[in-house]
C-alpha cells in the first residue's frame, strides 16, 4: 500500500512534485455516478457545483437527503471505482509530465478502494501511485512541499481543497482543473488556485513552463 511515508522516501528530493486529484481530473466521476445513480432509482440534477442538494429520487421526485447521498456515494465507490472512463488527455499530459515531476494521485477515495482506484488507474495507462486520502489535503500537501527542494504542484476540482492547500502550503502551485463542462461553466477559479485550466493541453505546457522560471 502507498502511503505518503513511503512515498516521501521513495520521490527524490531534488525533483518537482505533482499531486492531482483523481475524479474530474483524470477521470469522468460525475458522468458515471450519474449512471450509477439512475441505477439506484435516484437522478443527479446538475443545477449547482454539488451533490447533496442536487440529487432526487426518481419515483417521488424528493431531495435526498444527505445521508442518503452520502450512502449513494459509499455504494458508488463499492460498485463503480474501477469502472470511470479517463478524462481526455490526462494519460498523454502526465506521460509528458512524468519526464520533469515525480507524480502521486492525491484522492479521497475510500482507503479500502485504494488499490482497485490505483489497478484502474494503471489500466488507463495512469500507473501512479495512490493516496488514500480523507478530507483536507492541505497538510499531505504540506508534507511534500517541506521535504522537497524542489517546486511542489497540486491539481483539483474543489475550491475549498484548493483553500486547504493555500493555508498549509503557500509556496505550492496550485490549478484548479474541472473536466466536466456543465460542472466548469458554474463555478469560476477557485479563489485559492492560481490558474484555471479545464485541460490537459493546456495544463501540461502550463507546468513545464513554470519550471523555466
């Protein structure tokens, strides 16, 4: 299992770091919960950038509640991690990336879903290591960004992550990526990120040019 001690000896410290999120950064979480949840007799209705508050059931047509998404969402990862198609470009950005950053998928998937994410992941030809990660990722951030000379960047789809890493570790770089297009067109940049890039043509040259700074 990767965890970030072992990660933190295995990088080298006179490398960059990359740290991306997994679901609306290299995979297509939103279209395949979508899915999974007309299969559970609920509908995901995409009128703001969150789920709880947005999903109903499909016979009542009431708002489900939040342990009831929480629950969809539990049973989604149980059901569906190793099943989410890659966002376009995410495979060819990083294989072009991995030649200048040492690159880990920083995600909240549920710990005992690790390893299914990471084989997956490997399968779309993204073989990088996982971490299992839950709430903030300010302090995992933090903890690469001071054991590496080098300049530690951080990929995610969520404000508040991007809020997160900001408090902990200031010094990282920080894009704020959102695949999914009706998700992109309700949110602006994350008031925390430094850029706004949606993909992965436009991310991948983004970071090899700040390296030549």
């Amino acid at each position: 299992m990767e965890t970030v001690e072992h990660l933190l000896k295995a990088f080298d410290r006179n490398r960059p770091v990359l740290l991306v999120d997994a679901d609306e950064v290299l995979l297509r979480f939103v279209e395949r919960l979508e899915r999974y949840f007309l299969s559970q007799n609920f509908e995901l209705r995409l009128t703001s950038f969150q789920l709880s508050g947005n999903t109903y059931h499909k016979g009542s047509g009431d708002l489900a509640q939040p342990n009831q998404v929480q629950k969809l969402i539990a049973g989604f990862f149980e059901a569906c991690v190793d099943d989410v198609d890659p966002v376009p470009g995410a495979a060819e950005g990083l294989a072009e990336l991995s030649e200048h950053f040492q690159i880990a998928v920083l995600s909240n998937v549920p710990k005992n879903c690790r390893e299914r994410r990471e084989k997956s992941l490997a399968a779309l030809d993204l073989g990088y290591p996982v971490i299992a990660n839950k709430g903030d990722k300010g302090p995992v951030v933090k903890r690469f960004d001071e054991a590496f000379d080098k300049l530690t960047v951080f990929v995610d789809d969520l404000p508040p992550q991007h809020t997160s890493v900001a408090e902990h570790s200031p010094e990282s770089h920080r894009v704020h990526f959102v695949a999914d297009t009706r998700l992109a067109k309700m949110i602006g940049k994350a008031p925390d990120a430094h850029v706004r890039l949606d993909r992965w043509q436009d991310v991948t040259p983004h970071l090899i040019d700040l390296l030549k700074d």
